[in-house]
C-alpha cells in the first residue's frame, strides 16, 4: 500500500514538471554581441557601437544661432547720463539704464547680440576705470567725453579741519567718482592718500571728519565740489573692441548723435526730463529700472556740464587747445585710485583711448591762424580780490618744471577757477614764473599769490570767487 502511494506522488509530480514546461513562454536563443577592442579602428567600431539610433530617436533640431541686432545696445549708469538719448531712433538705439556699475559690466560681458547685453556703455570715467580689470577681455576703451560732472560730488569737513593724516578716516559713498574728487583734494594738499583709510560703513562715515559723496548731506563744510574742479569727473562713452571694429560705422553714427542729444538736454530740459520718467520703449528697454520723478531729474541734469564736438575734439588732443586731455586725465585718475587702493591694477602702457570715432563724429577741423596768445601779465596786475582759497599745495623743492606742469594741469582742472602762485624770492620771483604759466597753459587764471612760505619753495592755492 505505500509503495503504490509513493508511485501516485511520483506520477503526480512528473504530470506538473511537463504542464509547467508546456506553459512556460520560451524565446529564441541569442549569441552574445562581439566584444568590440576600444583600440582598432582607432576607436571607431566602438563609437558606431553607442551612437543611438537615429531614425528611432527622430529629427534632432540645430541650437539656435546668434544672429546680431540691428541696433546698439547701451547700458547706462544713472538716468540722467541717459537724457541725451531721448529723441534718438528707437530703431537704432535701446538704452537699458541702471544704477550699479555691475549691472553695466554684466551686460558688457553679455555683449550686443545678447537681448540681455550691450554693445557700449556710458558711465564716469572713475567707474570705467574701477571695472577696468574685470572687463579687460574686452579690450574696452573710451570713444568720447559724455559730459563733466558739475556740483554732484561734494567733498567736507568741519570748518576748523585740518587735512587728514596717516590712519585717519575719510567717509564715502562707495561711488567711485566721489572717491576720485576726495583722494585728489587730499593728494593736493600733500596728504599720503595710501595711509589713509576709506571707510563707508554707515557708522564709520558718521565719526570720519572728512566724507564725500554725491551731492552729501551734511552740516559740514563744503571744502571741494565737482563744480569747482569742472573737469575733473567726467562721464565716458565706452566701447569693447569687438563693437568698434564690427559696427564702427553705427558706433560713428550714434556719437555723432549724442552730440545733437546734449543741444536737445540744454534747449528742453523738462521735456526731456518727461521723456526719461516716462521710460516709453523700446527705445528704452523693460529691464530699466524706474527713474525718479521729474523734478530730481531735472536737478540732475543741472549737475552735469554737457560737451559739444569741440569739447571733444579739444579733449581728444585733435586740436591744438590747451585743454584737459583725457589721456593725462585718465593717467591722473588711475594713479590716484590705485595709490588710494581703490583699485588693484596699475596704469596699463597702453591707455584704453580711442580718438579716431569722436574724430569722425565731431567733425572739428582745427582754425585757421596762428595759435591763441594770451595778454602779458603787467607789473601792477593781481588776484581779483575777496577770493575763497579751496586748496592749498606746498612745495619743499623749486623745481620749475615740475611747477610749470601742476599749475598747468591745476588750471585745466579747475577752469572757472583763479590758480594763485607764490615763490620763494618775493614777488619778482613769483611774477616770471607766472608769466611762464600763462604761456604754457594758455590761460590769464594765473596771479601772483601773497602766501607765507615758512620753510617751503613754493605754494599754488586753487581759489574761487565767493
């Protein structure tokens, strides 16, 4: 009996092997792929191995190219830099207008043909050259003078404050230009400006005696303005290599219409003012951030001093004018900021200077004649009286050169100001140099001064009228 029920099991267990052998789906036997060597065919057999499959994948679409605008693009610190482009073709021009340096760097970087980018850029000069190093890339340069700064920034002290000495504080805004205005005053007056420490932290700025910045709020002593040193703080129209080789016939073309914009500002100032705060496109883009209303436009736009062609041309040394050169402006800045420790770079040997857009947009030919003469200075003449003195420079050598050429510069400067000199030797002394003055700066702003030397060669005082 239980051998016939282990024969049962058995035959049971051998009638489910065969049912699950008949029901259990089998698939075709497959011989494994041939194994490809990475090194014959110089690796070609492997990538035809991976490349996917094209016809199942379907179409693939080609990135987009860049195709370049059809305009400039600019990017523009601060509204009122932007007055001169109202009115201009929106078909031409887009501005997108900011008010932090990086933002102007981010859309240099991002260059023309980029919605987001900008073909050039119109900023002051003490920003153009604090962004330098960052930008260097680019091969940016100055193309044309936008305007002067007249009256923004403003540099003061307590009435009684002597020139800050090494380790002392001076407050700033942080704005470059600002900085520039401070670290001149103080280098004029023959302070180390790389022992003194800039300070902006809000706190810090409230305990320094001396602070600058744009157009500051204090109870304090105005010692020195953008007003008074008129050519100190300029703005710049600044453009990379790639846009001045690729679209300098554009590039010429909008110059030249900044040029028309600035007569626009100084005709209608309140129409253009309107202009700006409606920020109407696409002449400006939506990535502008919104202006101020009309009124603190306009009072900018009385705190710039906008230049003709000629102004350029004289700038730009393509005339014989014994103005304020950019190229010795912009060595004077540099030096400044980099002294100051504003800035990390030195002056490059090769400034960022291009002359020959503005020479083409300005259209200036020099006139014709002998060169301008000034009248010789006469034995009684002096200083008009009842001047206010802003600065004071001190010389411990009489080394006359070097004399010639500060009194030059101080005069380009400064030139709605008197530039006193005084020497050691009395008043004969003081008058040659002074006759030799005028002549090489071309200006009859050059007096005898009265100062009392002490011990030093030479003083040159920066006086106003009151």
């Amino acid at each position: 009996m239980r051998t016939y029920g282990v024969f049962l099991a058995l035959v049971g267990m051998l009638v489910a092997v065969g049912f699950l052998l008949g029901t259990t789906p089998r698939e075709a036997y497959k011989a494994p792929a041939e194994e490809l060597d990475p090194d014959a065919d110089g690796g070609a057999a492997l990538s035809d191995a991976r490349a996917p499959d094209a016809s199942a994948a379907g179409p693939i679409e080609a990135a987009a190219p860049s195709v370049p605008s059809n305009k400039l693009r600019l990017a523009v610190l601060f509204w009122e830099l932007a007055a001169p482009i109202a009115g201009m073709d929106p078909a031409a021009v887009e501005a997108t207008v900011l008010s932090v340096p990086q933002g102007v760097e981010t859309r240099l970087a991002r260059g023309g043909d980029d919605a987001e980018g900008a073909d050039l850029a119109v900023v002051p000069l003490a920003e153009f050259i604090s962004m330098y190093d960052r930008l260097r890339a680019l091969e940016p340069s100055v193309v044309a003078i936008a305007g002067y700064s007249h009256g923004k920034e403003e540099l003061t002290a307590p009435g009684d404050a002597a020139a800050p000495k090494a380790g002392e504080t001076v407050g700033t805004s942080g704005d470059a230009a600002a900085t520039m205005l401070s670290i001149y005053a103080l280098d004029f007056m023959r302070t180390d400006v790389s022992k003194v420490k800039l300070v902006s932290d809000p706190a810090d700025v409230a305990n320094a005696a001396w602070v600058t910045g744009p157009h500051a709020a204090t109870k304090k002593r105005i010692v020195l303005s953008s007003a008074d040193a008129s050519r100190l703080l300029p703005a710049v129209i600044i453009a990379p290599r790639r846009t001045r080789e690729a679209k300098k016939a554009d590039l010429v073309k909008f110059v030249a219409a900044w040029f028309e914009g600035t007569a626009r500002v100084r005709g209608n100032a309140p129409g253009v003012a309107k202009e700006l705060e409606a920020r109407k496109a696409p002449l400006f883009s939506g990535a502008s951030e919104k202006p101020q209303g009309a009124l603190a436009i306009v009072e900018r736009l009385g705190q710039i001093e906008w230049t003709t062609p000629q102004d350029n041309a004289d700038a730009f040394g393509i005339t014989d004018s014994k103005a304020m050169h950019v190229d010795d402006l912009m060595t004077l800045s540099w030096r400044l900021l980099r002294t100051a420790g504003v800035i990390a770079a030195s002056t490059p040997a090769q400034l960022p200077i291009t002359k020959d857009i503005v020479a083409e947009a300005a259209k200036v030919t020099p006139p014709p004649g002998d060169a301008p003469k000034v009248a010789e200075l006469q034995d009684d003449a002096g200083a008009p009286k009842g001047l206010n003195v802003l600065l004071t420079r001190r010389y411990d050598d009489l080394d006359e050169a070097t004399l010639l050429a500060d009194i030059a510069q101080t005069a380009r400067l400064f030139d709605h100001g008197i530039v006193r000199v005084t020497t050691r030797g009395g008043d004969k002394a003081s008058r040659t140099l002074v006759s030799k003055a005028r002549k090489e700066s071309l200006t009859e702003r050059i007096f005898p001064g009265n100062v009392a030397l002490g011990n030093s060669a030479a003083a040159v005082e920066v006086c106003v009228a009151p």
